[in-house]
C-alpha cells in the first residue's frame, strides 16, 4: 500500500478516467447518449 508507484497508478487510473469521462458519456447515460446522438448523423 506505501509502494510509491501504487500511488502513481492510481492517480494515473483517476486522471485516465477523468479524461475518459469528459469524452464519452457514463456508461448510465450511455443509452440515452446513443438514442440521442445517432439519429443526428
């Protein structure tokens, strides 16, 4: 648990995710996101 590069992975896992929830929709929005967005395109 003091391992540093635990420490490191985590914060690398929380910012990934972060990035990842800024881009694509939580996956409970997920289905209104697609029934939404896809008849627009």
């Amino acid at each position: 648990m003091d391992d540093p590069t635990d420490g490191l992975r985590w914060a690398f896992y929380l910012t990934l995710s972060g990035l990842w929830d800024s881009f694509l929709p939580s996956p409970t929005s997920q289905t209104p996101y697609i029934a939404f967005e896809f008849p627009k395109h």
